[in-house]
C-alpha cells in the first residue's frame, strides 16, 4: 500500500509538470503571435486618413480588382468577375447620388473624374 501512495505521488508530479510545461508552451506561442502581429502592423505602416477619397479610392481599387485590371503578385489570374464590378460602380453611383450638393468642389471633381474612369474600363473590358 506504501508502494501505491509513492506511485500515485509521482504520477501527481509529473503531471503538474506537465501542466507547467503546457502553460509555458502557451505563454510562449501567445507572446510569439503578439510579436507576429505588431511586426505586420509596422510593415504594413499607418493607415490613410478616413475620409470620402479612401472611400472612393476603396470601392474604385475593389471594381478595377474585380475586373482583372488589377493582380496580386504571385497569385494565378482570375477570371474577372464584371457583376462584382458593376456593383461596385453602383456603389460609386449611389454615393455620388446621395452626396450630390454637400461635397466640396475637389470631392465631386475626384468622384466624378474617377468615376468616368471606371465605367469607362468596364465598357472596355465588356467590349
């Protein structure tokens, strides 16, 4: 019976071990991602200011992606996707309408101006 009590003993130890190990495997992973993360978010540098040309330049660079105007680096092409496209154009359409009299003279000059551009790409890519 001593002898049990000594092996439960052990087995008590080498668990909480364990556990400890564990725990420390954890802290460690965590503290590595937490670092991963911070990294990413120098590389990727400060974010633009968030106002109606990030919102124009977003929705634009999300319609020319879509029609394959754009690509990713070492990504295979895709096979543009013009409904996408379109709806993004909408949404383009949709701000220009709702904005209409409450924009400064230079933000209806860049929607206007960029949304000529876009459309026009859509028509050349349509054919």
């Amino acid at each position: 019976m001593a002898d049990e009590q000594k092996n439960k003993e052990k087995k008590i130890i080498i668990d909480e071990d364990f556990k400890a190990e564990v725990e420390k495997e954890k802290e460690k992973l965590a503290a590595e991602e937490e670092k991963q993360q911070t990294d990413e978010k120098q590389q990727r540098g400060p974010l633009p200011k968030g106002d109606l040309a990030a919102l124009i330049s977003m929705l634009t660079t999300q319609a020319f992606f879509a029609m394959g105007a754009f690509k990713i680096e070492g990504q295979e092409s895709k096979e543009p996707d013009m409904e996408l496209a379109k709806y993004n154009i909408d949404m383009l359409e949709t701000l220009e309408e709702k904005t209409k009299g409450n924009l400064s003279e230079q933000e209806q000059k860049v929607l206007t101006e960029t949304l000529n551009q876009v459309r026009m790409a859509f028509v050349q890519i349509t054919g």
